[in-house]
C-alpha cells in the first residue's frame, strides 16, 4: 500500500485532522506548496509521487519513459523550470534547425554509440523529444544529408540495412531480415509481420510471431544492445516466449528446430 507523505516534512495527513491521511499524491501536492521544508529538490507526479531531480538529471528521456511509462516530458520541464532548478536531460524544443539538429546526432552519437536510425528517430517514445526524420529532411534534404552534415558516415539507405523483398512480397529491412523470412518462415509457418508490443510499449515491433509456436522472434544486428536488454527483459515480465536471434546465427543453421534445439 502506498504511503502519502510529503518528501520534505515526511508529514502524511492533513493539517485539518478531521480530514484524515493523505489520499493521493494531489494531496501531497497541495501539502508541499505550503512546506516551510519544500527546497524544490522533488518534482511530485500525480501518479508517481516524487521525483529528484538528480534522477531527472542523471536518466535519459528514454530511461524516463521506460521508468515511468507515460509520463509528461513537458509537464517535468516545466516544474522544473518554475522552481528554478538546472536540467539537462529534460528537452522539450519542437522548434528544430540546422544547427539544433546536428547537436542533437553528434549529442546522440555520444550517448548511444551510433547513429540513429529511421526507427529511433520515428518511434513513438522519442517524438517529444528527437527531431523527425521530417524535419531532416526538411532541413538537409534528405536523411544521410544530415548525418552527413553532423560528420558522420551516412547508414545504408533507410538506416537499417538494404531494402530487400522476401519471397512473401514483404519489403524488410535488411538483406538479413529478408534471408531468414525465406529460409525459415516461408512456405513452412503462417506468421505475422512486425507485430506490436503491448501497451506502454506499442512503439516497439517484434520482427515476427509464429502463432502456431506461439513465438515471437527478432533479430539482434548488435546495434543496440541496450535497447535488446530491455525487451528482453519486458518479454520475461509478460512471460512471452521470444526469440532473440543474433544476425550471424540465422546462416549457421537450417531449419527452426535447429535453432530452437
């Protein structure tokens, strides 16, 4: 059972008695206004009580938004900014140039390794807070433009692989995507496309699931391995079988049941 209580004062009721013990963190809200204690360290959500902001410092927006599913970026950017205290991870600019773009790819570059790709920029969790392949476009003309233009060797044309058709008539999105298609799904399993991961996380695709093995697969090119630690670790919480296939493994075997052992 949650317990109601101002961060500050550790108060948990109400200074009027009759009304009993805080309620929601509304209350609490309420309460830390008036705290003669309040220094503005927390940032108290409605749904998730409080915050530091050490911690809203020291998380990406993409770590927030995985600890807190759904949470308002503007909504902290903005308590923060009225209680004065320095952020540097919290962004809220939907106003994009030339310049703010390449900081934005040369900053991401320095914090995850690579690149970002059409999905990372496109993705539903990172709308609020990365620029649209759009707005790319928009300002450099196309997308390897501006990867370009931020100093970077430009991926292969849509940021994943080369667009290959599978034997299905699907276009994937790598050579790689559309070999194991062929050789292990076609003709042998009904399956379905890029289907998505449930609710906070419908942003993400599986590559596959087999209803009739009641598996879901992706493939693993070793570009983000954080990202693959985290679905792996969500398909243990929703006690869903899924494989996680490494590229190089998909041409050492022959058949499914190979794979599978």
């Amino acid at each position: 059972m949650i317990e109601y209580k101002c961060p500050y004062c550790g108060q948990n009721n109400y200074a009027d008695k009759t009304k009993g013990l805080f309620n929601n963190w509304l209350s609490v809200i309420r309460h830390t206004s008036k705290c003669k204690n309040n220094n503005h360290e927390y940032v108290i959500h409605k749904n998730f009580g409080p915050i530091h902001y050490t911690e809203l410092n020291t998380l990406s927006n993409r770590e927030l938004r995985i600890k807190y599913p759904n949470i308002s970026i503007g909504e902290l950017n903005r308590t923060l900014r009225r209680n004065n205290i320095n952020i540097k991870n919290i962004v809220e600019d939907n106003t994009w140039s030339k310049d703010k773009i390449i900081l934005f790819l040369q900053r991401y570059y320095k914090e995850y390794g690579k690149i970002p790709s059409y999905r990372d920029l496109d993705s539903g969790l990172s709308k609020s807070v990365y620029p649209s392949t759009a707005s790319l476009k928009k300002y450099f003309g196309s997308f390897n433009a501006a990867i370009e233009a931020a100093g970077f060797t430009p991926n292969i044309q849509n940021g994943y692989g080369i667009d290959t058709y599978g034997l299905d008539g699907h276009l994937y999105r790598s050579q790689s995507e559309a070999y194991f298609a062929d050789n292990y799904l076609y003709n042998i399993y009904e399956y379905i496309i890029e289907p998505n991961y449930p609710s906070p996380f419908s942003y993400w695709k599986y590559d596959w699931y087999v209803p009739s093995l009641d598996l879901y697969i992706e493939l693993d090119g070793g570009l983000r391995p954080e990202r693959i630690k985290e679905k792996i670790a969500l398909n243990n919480n929703l006690n869903r079988s899924c494989l996680f296939l490494k590229i190089d493994d998909i041409y050492k075997h022959k058949n499914m049941q190979q794979i599978l052992g």
